[in-house]
C-alpha cells in the first residue's frame, strides 16, 4: 500500500523499483503499459541502475552512461543481467544488459565511489520563477513524465507521480520556434524513502522526462506532431551531491547542436538553494517523415 503521503501513481511507481531477485546478478522488472509504442526509456534506465546497485551496496552511484538499443515493449517484463567488471579500492564499475526475450534493448555502464572529500565548484543556477508562481504542465499530470492526459478514462488524469511546472512551455498544438533552452521545476508527488540509491534511481527516471525537447524548440516540432519519429539514443549522468526527489528541483537544459537526424542536449540539475546536483546529456533521433 503507498505510504500516507503518496499518490496511486507514485506509490505504483516505486513499486515499479523493486526488481525480483532471479538468481545471483540477475534481476526481473516489471514494466507498464501507458499508452506508448515503446516502454518510456527512463523506466529502463532507473531499474537497470536499481540492478547495478543490488550488486554494490556498500558504495554510491556517481555517474551512468547507456545506449537504447531498441523500443521495449511495455507489457513485457524485462531482465537485468550485471556484470561486475571491477571493484576496485575507490570505484566500482557495473554492466547491465536489460533485455526481453532475445533482445537487448539497453546497455548500461555505471560506476560507484566510496565517500571521499575534494575540490569543490559549480556553476550558479539560473535566475528563474519559483514553481509557485508557475502551472502544472499537463503534459506531466500521469504516472510518467511528459505523457499527455487522455481525459476522464485516464486513471492518472487526477494523480501523478513526478510533478512538472515548466517555465515558456511549448504549445504542444501550435509549437512556434524558440530558443534552445528550457527550464522546469520538478518533483515526486509524495513523500519517498529517505535512501539515497532510491533517490538517485528516481532521478535518473526522471532525467528522461523531457530532455529531448530541447534540441525540437528550434525547429517548432514537438513529440505529439504527426509525421514525427523521436527516440532517446544514449543517455549520460552524473551525481555530485545529496537531493531529495520530493522537493523541488530545477531542471535547466540546453542543447548546442542538432544535425543529421540525431539532436544534443545537455541538462543540469539543481536544488531549490542553488546546489547543483547532478548534469545529464543526452542524444537523440529527431526525424521528420511526413504526414501520417
């Protein structure tokens, strides 16, 4: 049952997080169907990274790099297979291959660090509107980040999971041209277990949610467009220090470049104090077929 303070959405979101033990370095998650041709990309990156920590427990994620390999089918569980490439006496690197059937469809490579003490800077966050001054996209009012509501048979069309209060959205109908930057608030709905790899599984979840749309603003497209084919490729990140997924966070994103199909885009993440986070990239297939 989801805690007091927790939605329908989210407390089915975190159950989505804990994977069934298969036999040693072998894992099973369950996905969810949403509407989608695909399984949502971040769904398999947070469960993967959740794989890779099941088998390194003792040290903290700081950084994950993945290929999507193909589209998953979100009604088919997927298997997490990790390998232990090394433990060394600061890091420790993991490889996850997530598949259904006989299909990879993400390859994962992270690496986890005792606590250790260094140099420290960061950039300043930008200069935004505080979320309360802002609206709740509706484009983020289900289970998953960036899906639209469907109306009233929707199930989450009153309860969501990840909260998203953009700053100049994009009119998904009538998507006009801008610049190559976005900014949004973000958080669970809900209170979350207070345990860092939880917390950091969640974000990298939610890293997914709407990156990609950086590199479309531009070009006036968006993912809802008929004749327009978007795809994660690959997806990068790398944690810098402690968050909690259930305040506020701002995701400020960029991206510098878009050509032959594929678009780039970077993100930084911060605490509502200004405290950088964590800084995620990602590429992504932005193609144009026509009218369907």
């Amino acid at each position: 049952m989801p805690a007091p303070n927790q939605g329908k959405a989210l407390g089915q979101l975190l159950d989505l997080f804990e994977l069934e033990y298969v036999k040693p370095d072998h894992y099973l998650g369950q996905s969810l169907d949403l509407g989608f041709r695909n399984l949502f990309g971040g769904h398999i990156l947070g469960q993967a990274l959740v794989a890779a920590g099941n088998t390194c427990d003792q040290r903290d994620a700081h950084s994950l790099h993945a290929y999507f390999i193909r589209g998953g089918d979100p009604r088919a569980p997927v298997h997490y297979n990790v390998d232990r490439i090394r433990d060394g006496s600061s890091f420790s690197v993991r490889r996850v291959t997530a598949s259904q059937g006989e299909n990879a469809i993400l390859i994962l490579s992270t690496s986890f660090q005792a606590q250790e003490q260094g140099f420290e800077h960061q950039i300043d966050m930008p200069d935004v509107p505080p979320p309360e001054s802002l609206a709740s996209d509706r484009y983020g009012v289900s289970l998953i980040p960036g899906r639209p509501a469907s109306g009233s048979d929707d199930p989450f069309a009153t309860d969501r999971a990840i909260e998203i209060r953009s700053i100049d959205p994009v009119d998904h109908g009538h998507p006009e041209k801008k610049a190559p930057t976005q900014y949004a608030w973000f958080r669970a709905v809900g209170q979350v277990p207070d345990v860092r790899a939880l917390q950091k599984c969640l974000l990298a979840y939610a890293s997914d949610f709407g990156l990609l749309g950086t590199c479309m603003r531009p070009h006036g497209v968006t993912y809802y467009q008929s004749g327009m084919v978007i795809a994660s490729l690959d997806h990068a990140m790398w944690f810098y220090r402690d968050f909690r997924i259930d305040e506020w966070l701002l995701y400020a994103c960029e991206s510098p470049t878009a050509g032959h199909a594929r678009g780039l885009n970077h993100g930084n993440i911060f605490r509502r104090d200004g405290t950088l986070v964590a800084c995620v990239s990602q590429e992504g297939l932005i193609r144009h077929v026509g009218e369907r």
